[in-house]
C-alpha cells in the first residue's frame, strides 16, 4: 500500500478522491510508522470540536494512530496510553486534543460527572476509545476499528464503520 499522503483528510474528501476514507472501507497499515502516518492524514480538516471513536482490542494500535493525529495538530511531545489516567488533554496551537479511555468508566453518569460533554465541547478533537456508550449522544462522530490480523505480527487494519 502507498504511504498515506499527510496532506490529505480521509474521513472528509469526497468518495473520488485518492485519499478518501468512508465508512465501510479498510486500509491495512504496516508498522507504527505508516499506522502514525494515518492517524495524521485524518487531522488537517476536521471541524473544531470533533469527536472521533476507536474500537480495537489491547495493542490494536490506538494509540499510534491516536499520536500522528495530535502531533499532526502540532503537539510536540509524546502521546501516551490513556488506561490509567482515563483523559489525557494535549495543548496544541489549534486548541486542545483529548484523548480519552472510556473503558474503566463504570457508567453513563460517571462520564458525565467527568463533565465529558464540556470537555468535548471545548477541545479542538476529542479521541475516545472504548465509547461505545457515546456513539448516540455523537451521532456525526466517525467510529474506527483496528484489528491485529492473524499471524502478521507487523500488520494492522484500519476500518471505518461509521
Ligand atoms: N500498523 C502497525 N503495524 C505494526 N505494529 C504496530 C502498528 N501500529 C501499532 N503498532 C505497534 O503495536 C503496539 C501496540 O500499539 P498501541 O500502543 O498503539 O496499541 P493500543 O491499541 O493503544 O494498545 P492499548 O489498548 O494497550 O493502549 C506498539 O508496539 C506499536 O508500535
């Protein structure tokens, strides 16, 4: 697969478009090089405010695609794994990134008592993962999957499903 060009916002162009991204399809990503270059090819042209989901198992990639896409906005420093924290939030020049893991949040009340909704509102992106609970309160949000592939160990693939 060609490297994903940076220049190009994948969820927005239209369908004839080379970089274009729409719900249904799949990109298979070598490495975590090529799976950062993805995350960031998603960043230029998403409105402020964008909610944007990730489902995947653990190792799946998240992260990685999560950190081209904020160092993409122009964060400049490492993007870590939001397991223990629950929200990491980024400054970048074009407002502040989220990074959320919603995993360990025990119910709807509990995320709104995290004044999620404000959060969300207020950030230039918010990336959360494992929001299933979410998705109806987000209905425009774009929903990711990432998947390990069986015995190809340097492999993952990327689909939108919403
Ligand atoms: N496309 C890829 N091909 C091969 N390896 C990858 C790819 N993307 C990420 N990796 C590697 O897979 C490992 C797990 O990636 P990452 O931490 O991003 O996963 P995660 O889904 O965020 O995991 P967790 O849920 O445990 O935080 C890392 O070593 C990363 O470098």
């Amino acid at each position: 697969m060609p490297a994903f060009p940076p220049d190009t916002d994948p969820l927005k162009t239209g369908p004839s478009e080379p970089g274009s991204f729409e719900t249904g399809q799949s990109r298979l990503l070598r490495g975590p090089g090529e799976q950062r270059r993805f995350g960031a090819a998603l960043a230029p042209a998403l409105p402020h405010a964008t909610v944007l989901f990730l489902e995947g198992e653990l190792g799946a990639g998240k992260t990685t695609l999560t950190s081209g896409l904020i160092e993409a906005l122009g964060f400049d420093g490492p993007v870590t794994s939001p397991t223990y924290a629950l929200i990491h939030a980024y400054p970048t020049p074009v407002g502040r990134a989220l990074h959320v893991d919603a995993y360990r949040v025990r119910g709807v009340q509990e995320l709104y008592e995290l004044d999620l909704e404000d959060l969300i509102a207020g950030s230039r992106l918010s990336v959360v993962e494992w929001g299933e609970r979410l998705y109806a309160d987000y209905p425009d949000a774009p929903i990711l999957r990432l998947e390990h592939l069986e015995g190809e160990e340097d492999l993952r693939r990327v689909t939108r499903i919403r």
